[in-house]
C-alpha cells in the first residue's frame, strides 16, 4: 500500500509540476500580450493625435481659403438684381472705393431668396480687413443703397468654416465669462486677446480655450 501510495504521490507530484509549468508558460505568454497591448495602445494614441492634427490642419488650410471673403446679410434681393453694383454702391457710401471688375460675388442658397446672404471675394486680406474695419464703424444699412428703401441694418462678418464657425462660437462663450475684450479672425486662426496690453492667443482647437485663464 505504501508502494501504490508512493507511486500516486509521485504521479500527482508529476502532474502538478506540469500543470505549474503550463501555468508559468501562460503567464509569460499573458505578460507578453500586455506588453504587446501596451505597444498597439501607444501607436494607436500616436495615430490618433497624427490624424487630429492633420484634421486640424487641413481645416486651417480651407479657412485660409475664405479668408479674404465676407458673407453680408441683409442685401435685399431683386430679380435680375446686379449685386456687385449693388456692393460697390454700398462700400462707396461707406468711404470704401472698389470697382465691380475686382471683386466676385453671388449669393448663398437660401430657403427664403429675400434673405439670402451674398459672399463678396476679394483680391487681398487688406483691402477685407478694411471692410470690416468700415462696417463696423458705420454700421451700415440698406438706405445707403437705395434711400427710398425701409432702413434695415446690413452685416458685414467673417467667412467662417463650419469648423471654425462652431469654434468661434465657444470662444466667443468663454471670451464673455472670462472677460476678453478682443476676439477676431487672422486669417486661418481664432486670436483673443484680454485687453490693450495683453498678448494674443491663437485658438485652432478646443484645447487651446485652455490658454484663455
């Protein structure tokens, strides 16, 4: 009996020891699968910040495109209307001299034609910047066109993405909870700036509202 005892100790003693092995083996197998994880989770976090940042850019690169554009709302609309006249009209009343050859411009589709908004584009970022400069100083109306028409303001504004229109937005939300004086758009960037003698900041993402304190 002690012999048959001996030989099943010796069995299980075997079995155990295989079993510990294979259990060794999966661990180190296990632990290598980590490892490999760890590796597939970086490249992927690595990836993902690859192509945020290429979004970003190509984004930028399409607002730069519209940067020497203003959308203005607020023309009234006419059948056969010639807008460029109507614009250069409008821009020569508010000290602005510009000849219908340098600029295009055609109106946006609009559910509601009379009050669909026209995009002027320009040949420079100067010559748009004092626009918007002009306008809102003037604050111009549509009498300036036509005097016999009824006085409805008209607005000059920036010619955003709809990246940077929702981007714009938020930082105009923090800009008035935080006390920002300036906010505007330089070309394919969002600057604010909190006074006179502050510095600019640049916004092109959402992570960038955290540099406004």
């Amino acid at each position: 009996m002690e012999k048959l005892f001996a030989k099943q100790e010796k069995v299980i003693n075997e079995k155990m020891d295989e079993m510990m092995t294979m259990i060794k083996n999966v661990e180190e197998k296990v632990g290598e699968m980590r490892k490999d994880i760890e590796v597939i989770q970086g490249d992927s976090a690595a990836l993902r910040k690859e192509l945020e940042d290429l979004k970003i850019t190509v984004e930028c690169e399409r607002q730069y495109a519209r940067s020497r554009n203003i959308i203005i709302s607020g023309i009234p609309f006419k059948k056969n209307e010639d807008l460029a006249q109507s614009i250069t009209t409008l821009l020569g009343k508010m000290e602005i001299d510009i000849r219908t050859q340098d600029i295009s411009t055609h109106r946006l589709p609009s559910k509601n034609e009379n009050h669909s908004p026209a995009i002027l584009q320009l040949n420079s970022r100067a010559v748009r910047d004092r626009i918007i400069k002009a306008a809102r100083k003037r604050k111009p109306d549509t009498g300036l066109i036509n005097p016999d028409l009824p006085k409805k303001a008209i607005y000059f504004n920036d010619h955003l993405t709809p990246y940077f229109n929702t981007l714009m937005m938020k930082v105009k939300e923090i800009s008035k909870k935080k006390n920002y004086k300036y906010v505007w758009m330089n070309g394919d960037r969002i600057m604010v700036r909190k006074d006179e003698l502050s510095k600019g900041i640049r916004i092109i993402k959402l992570e960038d509202l955290d540099k406004m304190i």
